[in-house]
C-alpha cells in the first residue's frame, strides 16, 4: 500500500499524487514509469515519474482524468492508500554528456519532458524548453522547469506566454541553430509534427510513447509499436524511440482499438467515480 502525501490539480484535468514508494525514489532514472493499481481489482495504469523525493521517499505521479480509471484514481485524497505500484519499469532515457538540449512538452506531455530536463540538467547540459496548452490554465510544469534552463511557453489562443503550436517556436529554435537533440512527449499528432520539423534539420528525437500496456513486462504484447520497421515492446524496449523512425499511424490506429469501451466505462462511471471508489 503506498499512502498519498500530497494532492495538486495542476490543470482542469490533470492531477499530481505525491505518493509514498521509498524503494522506487531510490532507483528511478529520467524516462522510466511505474504501473498503478488502485485496488485488487482495478485496471493497471502506465504513469510516468514526474519528480522524486528520495528523502521523503516519495514519487510524483502525474495524471490525466480522461477515462472510468484515471478519474477514479485522481478521485483519491492525501492519506488515502494506492493498492500498488510496480517499477521503475522501461528503460532510461539517452542523456547527452554535453551541449544543448531542447525538450518539448504539450499537455500532461510536459510533466514527462520535466524529469528527462532535469536528468540533462544535472549532466551540465544546456537546456531550453518550448511547453504548451490550449490556454494558460492548462500549462503545467513551468515553474519547475524554470529552475533548470530557459522555457518558452506557447498556447492556442495566446492567453500566456506567446501565441501559436510549440512547433512554431521549436522552429525558430532549430533554425537559429545550437540544438544537438531534442527530446518530444504530447500527444501523438505533435510529435509526428516535431519529428517531420527536425528531419531536415538532421536534429536527432526522441519521443516518448504511450501505447496500451498491461503488464509492463512485455509479455501482453499490448504495447507493441514498429519503430524503423521492427516490432518494438514499449513497455521494456522504450518507452522512449527514434521519433524519426517511428511509425505514427500504426501507435494511432492502435491507441484507438478500446476506445468505444473506454468511452463505455467512462459513461457508467458517471461524474461521481466515488461510486466506484466504494465497491
């Protein structure tokens, strides 16, 4: 059992647990996750690791409400109890050694670029992150990547920071030169564009996927994802890829093949999913 010390709605759909998993704080690395179980017999949920205490022994997990089980999840308070958390799972990002590094964040997509920052930041790499939101409400992880290089903040309707896509400012970065890698996690439409934006630039990327996984261990099959034409396992051969190799329709055809039962559940849930906390 691993007892929630802290709760932050970061968004008007995206919460942080600050949770207890000692062991896990320890020997996490930038890029990897763990799997969430709320209750014995609830679905297992891939998280990213967003930030760790290891003197408190606790793991920041960073979720976005957008179905039956993350709702009920996020649904939980400080003091209440998650059932289990399996990892660190995945393998470590590539950290370069030297130069400067541009990571790009859009969505919940930034709390998974804040650790691979921070991971750059401690190897004496200049940093410079392009993060974005539809409006200012929605843009997370600013002030936390403040603390480890620049940051451009971009949203749709230019209510904070500059108007218009990340893309676009990651483009005038690109073209002024200086960027030895960058580093793309959001939703699946932005990181195909990032990676077709720094194709001609000869810019290595590496994106960070989310396809459905079970186990966490490879065994399911559920995570599967072509990457340069060869089958990969996210779940313990990623999470983290080529973004010039990966093959993004096939990661959205897949990320779509439950969705009619994700929509489903998340109908019964119903807008009060204490409900199901209490079954």
């Amino acid at each position: 059992m691993h007892r929630i010390v802290a709760r932050t709605q970061l968004s008007p759909n995206v919460t942080r647990l600050d949770v207890e998993a000692s062991r896990i704080a320890q020997i996490r690395q930038p890029g990897q996750f763990v799997i969430v179980r709320r209750a014995e017999r609830a679905e297992r949920i891939p998280l990213t690791i967003a930030d760790t205490d290891p003197v408190a022994g606790t793991i920041a997990l960073v979720i976005q409400s957008v179905g039956k089980s993350t709702r009920e999840l996020v649904e939980l308070a400080v003091g209440d109890f998650i059932r289990d958390i399996s990892g660190p799972l995945g393998m470590p990002t590539e950290v370069i050694e030297k130069g400067r590094a541009l990571c790009i964040g859009g969505g919940v997509g930034t709390a998974v670029v804040h650790p691979i920052a921070q991971g750059l930041h401690r190897h004496g790499v200049s940093v410079v992150s392009v993060i974005g939101g539809r409006s200012k409400e929605w843009v997370i992880f600013e002030e936390e990547l403040k603390r480890l290089g620049e940051v451009v903040v971009c949203t749709d309707d230019g209510s904070h920071g500059r108007k218009g896509f990340v893309t676009d400012a990651a483009k005038e970065l690109l073209v002024a030169g200086g960027i030895d890698i960058v580093y793309a996690v959001g939703p699946v439409p932005m990181m195909r564009a990032v990676a077709n934006l720094t194709r001609p630039f000869g810019v290595h990327t590496i994106v960070s996927l989310n396809p459905v996984m079970v186990d966490g261990t490879g065994m399911c099959g559920g995570c599967r994802v072509e990457v340069g034409g060869e089958t990969k396992f996210a779940c313990v051969e990623g999470p983290e890829f080529d973004g010039h190799k990966v093959d993004f329709d096939l990661l959205a055809d897949r990320l779509a093949t439950y969705r009619p039962q994700e929509q489903a559940a998340a109908a019964r849930c119903g807008a009060d999913c204490r409900i199901g906390l209490q079954k």
